[in-house]
C-alpha cells in the first residue's frame, strides 16, 4: 500500500505556515484533495505518482484578492484609439469601463472568465475573488462565469457587483443574483466556486444597499466586497453628501467587519485606518491597476503595521500574480519615498496566507500544512542566476520568478498543469472561444457612441 497519492519531493518548500518554515530538501504527501504531510526527508515514502522538485520551489498557489475576469476582453482593444484619453479616476469610469458594461452580456462573461481564469491558472493562482459587472447581463450570470471557472479547474469566489447607477431596482436585482447563486453552491458539497455580496462602490449605492448587503452576509455567512477610496471621488462624494469619508460612513451603516474585504484604499487618512483595524475590515492591494489609473498608492505599510490584513489583486488588468506581487514590493516604496518599505517575505505573504485570511478560510488554504487543501504550485525557473536556498528564495520569488516559470499547478489535490501544459482545457480552444468573443464585443463596442453618466441621486443624507 502506498503512502499518498501524490508525493512532491527534494524541493525547497515554503511552507508559509505559522512558523513561515522554509524546508530544503523537503516533500509534501496529498492523498484525496489534502496534504497530510509536510518534512524534510521523503525517504521510504511511496505514491501513486511522484514528483521529483529538485531544483523546484515548492509553495502554496497564490490567492488573486480581487479580480474582474472580464476585464481580460479589454486587451489590445481598438477602442482605446477612439476615445478621448480619461485624465482621471472619475473618466476612466465612464469612458472605458461603464461604456464597457453597458453591452456586457452572457457570453462574454462565459468567454473572459475562461480565458483570464485559465491565464491565472497557467501562472500559479489556485483562487481568485472576482466581481462581474453588467446591467444587462445580471440575472443567472454567475452561473455562466462558473461554469467557464470549473471546466479550467481552479478555486473562484465569484459575485455581481450590485450598483445603484441607474436605479434602485438595478442594485436589488443585483444583490438578487448574489443571493440566488450563494444559495445554489451552498447545496453543493466542498465546491470549487463559491459566491459572496459585491458592493460597486460607496458613491453608487445608497445606505439601504449597504444595510441589506450586511444583512445578508451575515444571513449567508458570506464576504463582502466593494471599492473604497480607489479614486477622489469617492472620499468627495461622501464627505459631500453624507459629512464623512468613506470608511467613516461604511462604519457608521455598520458595514465594516472582519468579514469584509474593502478593495484599494488608496485614498484613506490615519482616523479611516483605525476604523479598518478596529473593526477587522480586509483590504486587496491592487498595484498595478493602481499604477495604470493613476490614483495613487495606499498605505499598506501602515496597515500592515496596525495588524490589517492586506492580500494582492489584480483588478482586471495583469493577471500574472509575480507581476503583481513584485507592484506591491515596489509601488510603496515610490510612493512613500522610502525602500524599506514592504519586504518580500511581506509581499508573499500578502499573495498567499492573507489571501486566504481575508476570506475567512485560512484554515483550508493559503499555507502548505497537514489537514489543509491541497492547492499547490511548483515553479521551476529557466534562469536562476544566483543560489536558490531557504535564505534566498523569497528574494528571488520575488525579484526572479514570474507566471511562465510555473511548472505544475495542484488544485484540491488534482494536477490542472503539469510540465506547463494544462491538462483541464487546451490553449487553442480558450484563444479560439476568447477570440472569436472579444472580436464581436469590440464591434459592439465602437458602435455604441458615448457613455452618458447618469448617478441617480436616489437618497437625502
């Protein structure tokens, strides 16, 4: 009889457990969808199939924190060329991704959450959370994004980003399908695609949105998600209509809680600080796409340093999580003027166990340790220029390695890559479906003119 079903072994194992233990040398054992065991010696082990890492390092997949999948359809897109050049937060809404929800639709939901899905797979993430929006595609949309998530294989925690732009009814339809799809997995035993309550942001929603959602998650005992403070109009518009900034009045609704994952952050002061801390609230960094929109950088280093977990996303735009985690290493640093800031052991950390804490199931994944699942990756890079050791290797995730140097990918203790190839879905098949999508949402696109903003002013202060 053999010990395990799946035994990776001679790797350089970061654990990312409790202790943050490095084993060189060191295997893991999965039999079923977990790991039950984690050493440094594999000697006399035997498996139903053996990896041998040497030369490997060995780690927990990476937690996307914040996603939107469909944003993967804005690639190369000619609709770029056409518009007006956005000059700030508040255009880049209305001119590209408002103009781009408006004719959003089932299909290209199904399309672009196989095709980013399947491109984060390839490059080491195991879960993401990701939010759809569309006021044309709301009801029964996410069973389509979940599908496209499960026929790639990879963990998703998927939710409708209810707003209120338009209408009151467009957010309750848009909590509605939260709801109904909360209640469709739950039936489900161990799903691999879980579903949560999507807030847009605090100045497209009234306080009954925010109320009703808080109720609901803690009904469901679901996460909540929503934008805080990713540009100025946020903060503005609360402090204009209500007297508060934004995680002032998110407190105050009673909104906030540990179960809450706020996204950005970016515009906060030191009192809104310690109402995140004080109340558990998460926060997902998004680097790059911060970098892109030219909003700013928020302060993680001083979250981090109160004791907030913060977790690294992508919000539609790199979905390579090296690149990512490498923007979260340095956009503090430039930022703030300062390079001590951010280390790589906090960078990694923030792309694993804190992914996995700000969703509530660090007891299952974010860490390579007996009794968790097992969602793993091995990265064998081609370059390696200098020693790769237990004192190194966080350096060089960091600094080295990016998503084309992954080489397997276990997801819930199946193999979804392996020697770079995925062994759920081919290439050609995502390209050919994503393609032959993105290429009749672009004409839709640049033949729909220009987006009219249009807030519904719906509540008195």
């Amino acid at each position: 009889m053999v010990d395990f079903d799946i035994l990776i072994k001679n790797g350089l194992v970061v654990t990312m457990d409790s202790k943050r233990r490095v084993l060189e040398g060191g295997y893991v054992g999965i039999l079923g969808d977990k790991i039950v065991e984690v050493g440094k010696d594999a000697s006399g082990k035997t498996a139903e199939k053996v990896i041998d890492a040497k030369g490997a390092i060995v780690m927990p997949g990476i937690i996307c924190g914040h996603t939107h999948l469909y944003g993967i359809l804005l690639r190369g897109s000619p609709w770029f060329t056409k518009i007006e050049p956005p000059s700030d937060f508040m255009q880049n809404l209305q001119r590209i991704w408002w103009a781009m929800d408006e004719i959003m639709n089932h299909e290209d939901a199904y399309a672009s959450a196989l095709a980013a899905s399947f491109e984060m797979m390839k490059s080491g993430v195991t879960l993401f959370a990701d939010t759809f929006s569309g006021p044309n595609a709301i009801e029964g949309v996410l069973d389509r994004i979940e599908e496209a998530v499960k026929k790639v294989g990879i963990r998703g925690i998927i939710a409708f980003e209810a707003t209120e732009r338009h209408s009151r009814e467009e957010g309750e339809r848009g909590i509605k399908e939260n709801v109904r799809f909360i209640e469709k997995v739950k039936k489900e035993k161990d799903p691999l695609v879980m579903g949560m309550i999507s807030i847009h942001a605090s100045f497209t929603v009234t306080n009954q949105l925010l109320k009703w959602a808080r109720e609901l998650a803690n009904k469901y005992k679901v996460p909540i998600t929503l934008h805080t403070s990713e540009g100025l109009v946020d903060p503005y518009h609360n402090l204009e209509r209500y007297g508060m900034r934004t995680f002032e009045r998110l407190y105050k609704v009673g909104l906030l809680g540990p179960d809450v994952v706020a996204v950005h952050a970016v515009h906060v002061i030191d009192d809104e600080l310690k109402l995140i801390a004080k109340t558990g609230t998460k926060i997902a960094h998004n680097p790059l796409s911060n970098m892109l929109n030219a909003v700013g950088a928020p302060p993680i280093h001083k979250m981090l340093k109160m004791g907030v977990t913060v977790t690294i996303g992508n919000d539609g735009y790199i979905f390579d999580p090296f690149e990512n985690i490498r923007g979260a290493y340095l956009l503090a640093k430039v930022a703030f003027k300062d390079p001590r800031l951010i280390t790589p052991l906090e960078a990694i950390e923030m792309a694993t166990i804190n992914g996995a804490k700000a969703y509530g199931i660090e007891n299952k994944l974010g860490s390579l340790e007996p009794g968790k699942k097992a969602d793993i990756i091995i990265i064998k890079p081609e370059l390696m220029p200098t020693p790769l050791n237990a004192e190194t290797v966080y350096g060089h995730l960091v600094n080295t390695i990016d998503g084309d140097d992954v080489n397997t990918v276990i997801v819930n203790g199946k193999i979804v890559v392996e020697n770079r190839k995925s062994k759920t879905i081919s290439e050609k098949e995502v390209n050919k479906i994503s393609q032959e999508t993105a290429a009749k949402f672009w004409e839709r696109l640049l033949n729909r003119g220009e987006y009219q903003l249009d807030i519904v002013r719906i509540e008195k202060p």
